[in-house]
C-alpha cells in the first residue's frame, strides 16, 4: 500500500522594484517546472520592444481593461507607474484547483489586495516573496542598464523603486539578489518547501490506520 496525498496549488506572489529580478526569477522556475505556470498580467502599458502580446502581457486598451474590472476578471488589480496592471481570475482560480503552483509577478498593492482576497482558499495558497536589491548602486546600474526609459520615465521607477522596497517586511520570504543561479536556487527551494507544508495535503487521512505499512 502506498501514501497517495494531493494538495491544492500554491499562489507564490513575487514583487520587488523594477531591476530587481523578479521577472527573470519568475521565467527561470517556470521554463524549469512544470508544475509551476506564469500567470501573465494584463496592462494598459505599451509594449517594449522585444516583449510579445500573450508572453510577457496581455496589452489592453484602457477601455478594455477598466470594463473587465467592472465585470470582475480581475483578482486584483492596480495602477504602477501611470498604467494599470492586472491579474485575471481565469489565470490563477482553477489552476490552483488543479494542484499547478502559478507565479504572479505583482507589485506590492496587488500583493496586498490579494492577502486580504475574501477567497480563503486564495489566502490559503498564498506565497509572498520579496526580492531586493544587493544594493543601491545596482539598482541604479540595473534601472538604467534596461535602455527602454526615457530619463524622467527612469526618474519615475526610481522614486517608485524606493517607495516598493520600504514593504519587504509585509512578505513571508526576502530574496536579496545576487547571482541568477544562487536565486533560483533559494527561490525553487521556498517553493519545494512550501509544497510540503501538512496544511495543504490532503487525500489519504486514513493511512495511520493501517499498521502494516510501517512494519
Ligand atoms: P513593468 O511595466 O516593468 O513590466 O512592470 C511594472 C510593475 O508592475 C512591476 O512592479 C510589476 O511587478 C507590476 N505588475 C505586473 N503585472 C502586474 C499585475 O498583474 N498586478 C499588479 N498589481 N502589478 C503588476
């Protein structure tokens, strides 16, 4: 006789300033588990180069964005920088029913509104990790180094840079990023963790009454 348990997904929020990692942090697990899915936000943003609608974002149009909000797609959703940014419901709710783990990549008002999701089974699955910078130089050097902002765009991210790292303390994990192996190693190791914790297996209670299996 074998133990079969299963478990509900895990919601693992990821936020941190602009230039810290985390997008990259978030590929990187998600090409490398297949049990972990990119829940890919909607934005009122104009696309950077490089960046394909239904990858990296689904561009909305402000008006398509703001009448989603008022049929209630969103799980939660926020203004950053002067665009509106949102996660649907249809990215996360049933995937996490399904046992998928699902990354989000949410600044820290849709961090917030998300604990606070009257949903339990939301708060329940919930992973908040915050990622940092080593330091203020790097972040300047990392803002900077993008090459897609105009100056006072990049003046803008900074003020909201430093604004952002002021909530570290609200998450459950802090990631100070170095190098993106030793990163991914201690963020696949909070989520491998996370999925053993009792409180979210479920399935075969009635294995303690079977003797035999521990003989
Ligand atoms: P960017 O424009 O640089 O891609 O993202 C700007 C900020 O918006 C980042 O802090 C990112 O984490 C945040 N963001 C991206 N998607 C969402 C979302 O669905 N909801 C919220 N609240 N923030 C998001």
């Amino acid at each position: 006789m074998s133990i079969e348990l299963q478990r509900r997904g895990i919601l693992c929020i990821v936020s941190g300033p602009s230039g810290s990692g985390k997008t990259t942090l978030c590929r990187a697990l998600n090409e490398s588990d297949p049990l972990c899915d990119y829940a890919v936000s909607c934005t009122t943003r104009k696309p950077r180069g490089g960046e394909i609608d239904g990858r990296d974002y689904h561009f909305l149009t402000r008006e398509d964005f703001e009448e989603r909000t008022t049929r209630g797609e969103f799980l939660e959703w926020a203004e950053v920088h002067g665009n509106l940014y949102g996660t649907l419901k249809s990215a996360v709710i049933d995937r996490i029913r399904i046992g998928h783990d699902v990354l989000m990549d949410i600044d820290v008002q849709g961090a917030r509104l998300i604990r606070r999701n009257p949903d339990p089974m939301i708060r329940e699955s919930l992973v908040d990790v915050f990622i940092l910078p080593p330091d203020r130089d790097e972040l300047v050097r990392r803002l900077s180094g993008r090459g897609t902002e105009d100056p006072a765009e990049l003046e803008l991210r900074m003020a909201n840079a430093l604004e952002e790292m002021r909530h570290w303390r609200d998450y459950g994990y802090t990631i100070i990023s170095g190098c993106p192996e030793t990163d991914l190693r201690r963020f696949r190791a909070i989520v491998e963790g996370e999925r053993c914790r009792t409180g979210r297996l479920h399935g075969d209670e009635g294995f303690e009454d079977h003797p035999d299996l521990f003989s």
